[in-house]
C-alpha cells in the first residue's frame, strides 16, 4: 500500500517523493521504521523509479492544519541525499528538498571506502 502510494503521487506530481502523504499510513504499521527503509530501498534499487526522484516532500499541513512531518530511520535516511535547505513552496507550512535516492550498493561502496 505504501509502495503504491508513493508510486501514484510521483507520477501526479513528477519528480515528487511525496513522504509526508504517506507518512500516517506507515505509522499505523508496527514496524514502521523497517517500512520506511524498504519502501525507500526497494525505490532505490529501482535506476528507472530513483531517476525519477529530484524532490522529496517531508513536512505538509493535514487537513486539521496541523504540520505533520517525517522523520525516517536511520537505515531509511541513508538512502535519501536531500539539499540543505527545503525549496521554496506555495503551500505553508510545507518543506520539499532537492534530493537524490541513493542506491544500496552506492550507498555500501562509499563505506567501504570511508574504513
């Protein structure tokens, strides 16, 4: 369900990793950090759907006006290169960075390399 969501949403709005969308559905899982860092690394493992990504949105208001904003497991963050500072953005109160998904295997060739 999740997987598919962030699916649908990147292909409304190209370019768009919209996690903030989904971030109430993982929550109800109760392993939700392990959600998120499958979610993002089978995207990552994907070259056709993580060439896709150039922005990730991580904060938006819900319906109540309440911001509502992700903050993803460390296994999950790695796979995400987000810009320093959100872009700017027509809706308040929500944050979209420029951002890369990082393959597993980039991600574990530059460790290496870091020992």
């Amino acid at each position: 369900q999740v997987l598919q969501a962030l699916l649908d949403g990147l292909r409304a709005h190209p370019g768009n990793l919209n996690l903030a969308a989904v971030a109430a559905l993982v929550e109800g899982f109760p392993q939700a950090d392990e959600v998120w860092t499958m979610v993002l690394a089978l995207l990552a493992a994907r070259p056709e759907l993580a060439s896709q990504v150039h922005t990730v949105t991580v904060q938006e208001v819900d319906e109540a006006g309440v911001p509502r904003r992700v903050v993803l497991p460390p296994g999950a963050a790695e796979l995400l290169h987000l810009a320093d500072q959100p872009s700017a953005s027509a809706n308040p109160g929500e944050f979209t960075y420029q951002a890369e998904l990082i393959r597993p295997e980039r991600r574990q060739a530059g460790r290496e390399r870091t020992r």
